[in-house]
C-alpha cells in the first residue's frame, strides 16, 4: 500500500474518495509531520488516550500488525502532550510504521532521530497529570476530529494531512488517484510546455457554455472533456 502511494498524495487521494463518493474523512487541519516528507500508508491501530501510556504498549501487544499506523485520540487536547521519545521507540519496536495523533507530541529532538513518521497539532514540553478513567471503546476506536477510526480502516498522511479511507475501498481509491495523478501530470507538462491551462480545459468553451446554462459547473466541465484539476 505504502509503496502505491509512494508516488501519490493526500490531495489526489482525498479527490478521489470525492470522484468515487467515497466518505471523505480527513484529520483536522494542522496536523502536521515533525519531520517533513515523510509519509504514511497502513492499517489504522486505534487507541483512546487516558493519560497514561500502558493503551499503547497493552495495543503493541494484541493487535499491532508490522505496518500499522498508531491512530491516538487525545481529544485534540492543547494542554499536554501524550506521546514523546520512549513510546515511539516502542512503536518502531513493534513493527508500527508511524503515529498520528489528535493532540500533541513532545521529545522533538529525539523524535528527528529517531525517523519515524510522526504526524500532531505540534510540540509542547508538559505531559499528562491526569489519570480519567478508562472506557471500553479504548482499543476499539479513536475519535480524530469529527471522524471515527477504526481498524478496518487505512491512514494516509503526508504533508498535506491526514486521511482515512475504509479498508475495503481503498483499491478503487488509489486506482482513481492514480488516474487523476496521470492527467494532473500531463496537465503540467503541457503547460511547460506552453500550452495554458485554459486552453486545456476549453476554458473559453466552459464560459460560453455557461452563459447558456447558469447552472453548468466547471467541474462538470472538466469531467466531460476528461480534466482534473478540482477533483
């Protein structure tokens, strides 16, 4: 999977859950990588954050996968950060190729050692204080945003964000991102080229056109002459 979207970006993937009408679910934005161009594709491991990291070593030992991406909800918490050096060594150790977490991270320093792809809200030196209970979902699923994520789930990120794509229609996705990354490259080369986007996309035709039927979308447009551009 990682090395389908090697070539691929988190914009072409999200136009093509758009393309496809598959749910388009994409972390908050400002979830962003500490170490950039790196990117992440593999299963979601989900765990809920109660203030300790004991969630992450018990998910490490019944249900991580070599090339799982830990997905961990802090609830978006600005207030501490949940997961530093020693946990993300951990999860290279279990075989994790990345973490994403709706919250914030700390150890920054060692975290740029250590290379794995970690993806947060940003760094914050203070960790937990708090120990709340811990509820049954806390394996099962993480809230990141207004989604929830689950194991049957695939993450992608990179530095454009966070998405995630149900399992079993991630085939049709990176086959419809590939398309559109075809003709989005052709696209430019032709506007290397000298031959304007406008010209590609019969801009002039599309405004005629629409003149005539207000209702006419350029994104209609671009789907019967066979662009991509918004999607």
């Amino acid at each position: 999977m990682l090395k389908r979207f090697a070539e691929l970006s988190t914009p072409l993937v999200a136009d093509a859950c758009v393309r496809l009408g598959v749910p388009l679910r994409a972390a908050p934005a400002g979830i962003v990588p500490v170490l950039p161009r790196r990117r992440l594709a593999g299963r979601a491991l989900p765990v809920r954050h109660y203030g300790s990291v004991d969630v992450f070593l018990e998910a490490f030992t019944a249900y991580a996968v070599p090339g799982d991406v830990l997905v961990i909800d802090n609830e978006g918490r600005t207030d501490e950060a949940c997961i530093g050096d020693l946990a993300v060594l951990e999860a290279e150790a279990a075989g994790v190729a990345g973490v994403v977490v709706w919250g914030l991270h700390r150890d920054t320093p060692d975290l740029l050692e250590i290379g794995l792809p970690v993806f947060s809200y940003g760094a914050h030196a203070p960790g937990p204080v708090r120990l709340d209970p811990r509820g049954p979902e806390a394996l099962r699923s993480a809230r990141f945003g207004e989604h929830t994520v689950g194991a049957a789930d695939v993450v992608f990120a990179d530095d454009d964000g966070v998405l995630f794509v149900a399992a079993d229609r991630v085939g049709a996705v990176l086959d419809a991102a590939e398309g559109i990354f075809r003709t989005e490259r052709n696209q430019a080369r032709r506007i290397r080229a000298g031959e304007t986007l406008r010209d590609q996309t019969r801009f002039a035709e599309y405004l005629e056109r629409r003149e005539q039927d207000p209702s006419y979308s350029f994104r209609q447009h671009l789907r019967r002459i066979g662009g991509a551009i918004e999607e």
